[in-house]
C-alpha cells in the first residue's frame, strides 16, 4: 500500500501514529540539518520532517527533491514543536516525522511557477492543464462539482425521476446553433449530429410513459463562444408529465434549497421571485436580472417630450424610447470621465448618452432644453437626490434595453451596490414568437417544441396560411409577437442557469407550429417525423426544464469563468491547447469515410 492517510486528513488524534503518506513536493525547505517538505494530494497540505539522526537514506534522498516531484514517505505523527504551528492550516499543529522515503517520480523544470498559476496566461496554463489542475481551487471546484452531481441525483431519485441515457449520435435538427456533424462510414454520405440537447428524446421518453425523466448530459453547438460558453456543456435535463408549469418550478426549487444546504450550508428561501419577461426587460433591461441591488431602468419617454432637446424628441416620435439610470454618488466625474462614460455606452450601440447632474440644481448641456419643474421630475421618478448623475439613452427600444442594461451592471460594480449572496429569480411569460428581419421569418423564442399559453392555442390554430408578402401582413405583426408561451427561465444573479417550458403535445398545435415557423410539412417530416408520430400515439401533457450544470457550479464555487470549473475546458476558438484538437486525420480515415478536404474558402 502506498499509503493509508490522506495528506489532508492528518490531526492532533492522529499523534503518535505510524502513517504512509503520498502525494507531490509542494515545497522545500533545506534547513542545513532537518529538512522539511510540504507533501500535497487532493485533500491539503501535510509538513513533512526529514531528520538525519532518524534516517539518514531518507534525508539524504531528500536533498533531491524538487518541486512536483512524487514521493511516499512513512514515520511518525508529532505534534510540531510550540511557536512553530501553522494556524492557517487544518494539519498545521502536527507534523511527519519520517523514518522512510521513497521517490516515486521525479518531475521537469516547470513551464510556471505553481504558486503564481493563478497570474499566469491562460494559454499556457490550459497547455499543461494536468499542472493547472493540480491548484486546490481546481481541486475544490472539481471536487464540489462532484458533490453539486451526487446532491441533484440523490434528490431527482426521492421524487420519482430516472436516470435514462439518450443518443450521442443523432439526427441533425435546427434547434438555433450549428450542429457538430459526424459522418457514417456504413452509409456513405450521411451524417450524425452530436445533441444541442436531448430535447426530442426526452419527450419521447415522456410519450413513452416513463413519467419522470432526468439526466446529467452532455450536450454540443458549434456556435461562436463567449466567456460563459464551451462548445460541449453538460446540463441536467429534466422531464415530467402531467404537469403544468408551476409543477416544473416546485421541483426545480426544492432541488435549489437542497442544493445550497448541503453544498453550502446556506438556507434559501423558497418560493423565489417571478417576474413577466415584459416586467424584466422595462425594469432591468433584459431577461436575466441581477436583483442583488437597485439601479432600475426608468421610462422618461413622457417627461421628456415636455422639453425641446431634439434626440429626445425625435426619438419618441419615430417610435422610440428615452430611459435612464440614476449613478447614485456620481455627480462628482469630471467631464473627461462622463466622456469615457459616454465612449462606453457607444461601445454597447448607443449613438450617444446625455446627463444631468444633481448638483446645486440641475448641471448639464442639455438643462437649458427643459423648465426647472421637467428636470425635478425627472430626479424624482429616478429617486435622484444631491450628488447623483442621470443617464438618458434615447433609441429604439431594443437598443435602449441593451445599452442600459449593461451599463447598470458596469456601475453597479463600480459603485459597490451589488451585494454578496445568492439572489433566484423566475422570468415567466415569454413571447412565443419573435420576427427575425434578416431572415424575413418568425422564430421561436424558445424552441419549436413550446407550447403557447392557453389563452392563445385557439388563437395561433385559427390563423389561415401566413403570407408574408400580403401587405397587410406588416400591421399583423404586432398579433403574432403578442402571443405568450408556457416558458420560463431561472435566473441566478443575473445569470441565466437554465430555461425551460411545458411542451406542445398535440400534433395539430405543432404542425401549425411548424407552419408559423415556415417549416414546411415535407421538412417537419423530414427532420420531426418521429416526434409528430408519436404525439399521434396519445402523448400526455409534459414540461421540463434544463439548467446549466457547469453555470450553476460557477456560481457556487465563485469562479469567474466556467473553464475553471471544467477539468478540460476548449479556447474561444473551440481548441484544446493540451491535446492539440481540433487537429487533421490521416487520408486513409477520410477515404473509409467517403470524405476529402477541399481546401479553405
């Protein structure tokens, strides 16, 4: 056995015991005549002795070591001499006084100092990931990943839900990314795609009669990647029939409280708070509110137009929006520092950003437009006192939303507002439809797969064939996009962990769906047939919910990045630096496949 203890595990009980330890050199520190080593596993940090008048094969094969070495070491457990503990260690009142040394590997000279990983580029750092991950955050991270699993397992299985297994290999369907394709040597020219998510499967599995579906899965898109994105993901998957949507939340929130009680040691307070899609996005700016502080969006559209400033004006009139935030304390920026401001709200797709200072009155270029009065009710909707700076965003809505929203986010960390802990909030009510201009086609907010809310089936049924070029199509639109879906997203400080929706399980509802979509029935047939069959097959009412596993345990670990919660995490460019992927394949392979590269275009 090369070992029975783990380095982390050793106390004041443990005194006087014979133990074997193994692990790596996380430091040394050559005294002349004792020597001491910090031996590191998974678990911490135990001190090491190495004494000569116990054992001189085993200090003199300590002179050897170097860091990220791997040793064993035997001896005894004393406590270390007084004056000399390490209070901010677990095992920092004992030590190993070792009798024995065995060095089991030695290690190269290394690409980065281990104690200055955290500084160092992460290019180099996710090219030796195997030295990367041997940081006790990364520990931990992975550690308590393990343990967020085993908690949302053991609960799924109290309440009736089963684990089942669906396609890695599957069929290419347009679900709102680029699919990862894998091409099938037994049937040249044909190709599997790798699951934006399990959504077909588990509503088969549903029509099937299972009842309760869960899953841990791994999921792929071949999508453009931010710093919240990897191009495979895990989510945990869930399905259930006979429910409606506050079914889906209840479950989704007794997995939440448990969750944060036996990871954390935290109580959350259930039910959270809900909010209409509508509601988020004129309060906060978009669908995934952080409401860990204030700083809301305020519409000044009809106190503005009792001014004369032009933006303002024109932008009502052409159908716009004027909104504002209140920079609480932030009367004080020079104009430089407005201009950076300024150049800031541009970056996000504002034309512009107009101001006024609550300062002895009102201060600003724009003050002399509006009467006294307009200007104190515009402090007064925004709870603007002495010292604040209002900020005015004039645009299309959209536009508005956005700039704004992002810039409460940026001030509310600069001005200190956003409060530590953990702040769950539902975003409900949906639209079902939104119009892609570009594409010159509705999409479906959510998926084709979501039902519209009750009070609209007969509604979206009742619609004869859409014609897009009928000129009275245009003044329609304001039908289509009013319609709501039964869908809902968690939201977890302004983060989005995970959206979900109870699902269409009438063919008749679908296929029109399908219709609204410009999916045509040869299409639906080809790409959904066996999902239209089977809600022919007497198909239950059914919802469910996907969070986003690795989202989920960023949060609760506090990293800033999900690649650090990931043991393998890929580059904004989808590659893996350690492993070389994506990388070329020999001719040989592309021939068994029927394939040949053709050159970049």
């Amino acid at each position: 056995m090369f070992r029975d203890r783990w380095c982390g595990d050793i106390r004041e009980s443990d005194i006087g015991r014979e133990v074997n330890l193994a692990g790596w050199v996380l430091r040394k520190r050559d005294h002349g005549g004792l020597i001491f080593v910090d031996l590191r596993d998974r678990s911490g940090v135990t001190q090491v002795v190495l004494d000569p008048d116990v054992s001189e094969e085993a200090h003199r094969l300590a002179r050897c070591l170097h860091r990220e070495f791997v040793i064993v070491v035997s001896g005894e457990v004393r406590r270390r001499p007084e004056g000399t503990e390490n209070f901010n260690l677990p095992t920092g009142m004992v030590e190993l006084q070792a009798d024995k040394l065995t060095i089991l590997n030695e290690a190269a000279p290394l690409p980065f100092p281990m104690e200055e990983a955290a500084e160092t580029a992460e290019s180099l750092r996710l090219k030796y990931r195997y030295l990367d991950l041997r940081r006790p955050n990364l520990h931990h991270n992975l550690i308590t990943r393990h343990r967020i699993a085993k908690v949302l397992r053991d609960y799924l299985d109290e309440h009736g839900f089963l684990e089942v297994e669906t396609p890695i290999l599957t069929k290419s369907t347009p679900e709102g990314a680029r699919d990862y394709l894998v091409p099938s040597r037994p049937n040249p020219g044909n190709f599997y795609a790798l699951p934006q998510s399990p959504q077909l499967f588990k509503q088969i599995l549903m029509v099937s009669g299972l009842d309760r579906y869960f899953q841990i899965a791994r999921c792929f898109r071949d999508e453009d990647l931010r710093a919240d994105r990897q191009p495979e993901f895990t989510q945990v998957d869930i399905e259930m029939s006979f429910v409606e949507r506050g079914d889906v939340i209840a479950i989704v929130e007794g997995m939440a409280k448990r969750l944060f009680r036996d990871i954390l040691d935290i109580e959350i307070e259930i039910p959270f708070e809900r909010l209409s899609f509508k509601e988020s996005m004129e309060r906060f700016g978009n669908d995934k509110p952080d409401l860990r502080f204030g700083l809301e969006l305020k519409d000044m559209s009809d106190i503005v137009v009792e001014g004369r400033f032009k933006v303002f004006l024109d932008a009502v009139q052409f159908g716009g929006r004027v909104k504002a935030i209140n920079g609480e304390g932030m009367a004080r920026l020079s104009r430089k520092e407005i201009d950076l401001l300024t150049e800031e709200a541009n970056s996000f797709g504002a034309k512009g950003l107009a101001w006024v200072k609550v300062k002895n009155g009102f201060e600003s270029p724009i003050a002399k437009f509006f009467p006294e009065e307009v200007l104190r009710q515009m402090a007064e909707r925004l709870g603007a006192s002495e010292g604040d700076l209002m900020l005015f965003i004039a645009d299309k809505g959209d536009v508005v939303h956005d700039v704004l929203s992002r810039m409460r986010l940026k001030l509310g960390q600069r001005l200190g507002l956003i409060k530590t802990g953990f702040k769950f909030v539902w975003v409900i009510d949906h639209p079902l439809l939104e119009w892609d201009e570009g594409e010159r086609r509705f999409a479906t907010v959510h998926h084709p797969f979501t039902s519209p809310a009750d009070e609209d089936v007969d509604k979206l049924l009742s619609l004869d064939t859409i014609d897009i070029n009928d000129e009275t199509f245009t003044s329609r639109l304001s039908f289509f996009t009013s319609l709501q879906a039964k869908a809902y997203d968690i939201v977890l400080n302004g983060c989005e962990i995970g959206g979900g929706s109870i699902r269409i399980h009438r063919g008749d509802l679908q296929k029109k769906m399908f219709e609204v979509l410009r999916i045509s029935e040869d299409e639906a047939r080809a790409k959904f047939g066996f999902l239209l069959d089977a809600l022919g097959y007497g198909a239950p009412p059914h919802g469910g919910i996907a969070l986003g596993l690795d989202r989920l345990v960023m949060l609760m670990v506090g990293a800033h990045s999900i690649r650090d919660v990931i043991a393998f995490p890929k580059t904004q460019k989808a590659a893996c630096f350690m492993s070389g992927a994506p990388s070329t394949v020999e001719q040989k392979q592309l021939r068994e496949l029927h394939l040949k590269t053709t050159g970049f275009f």
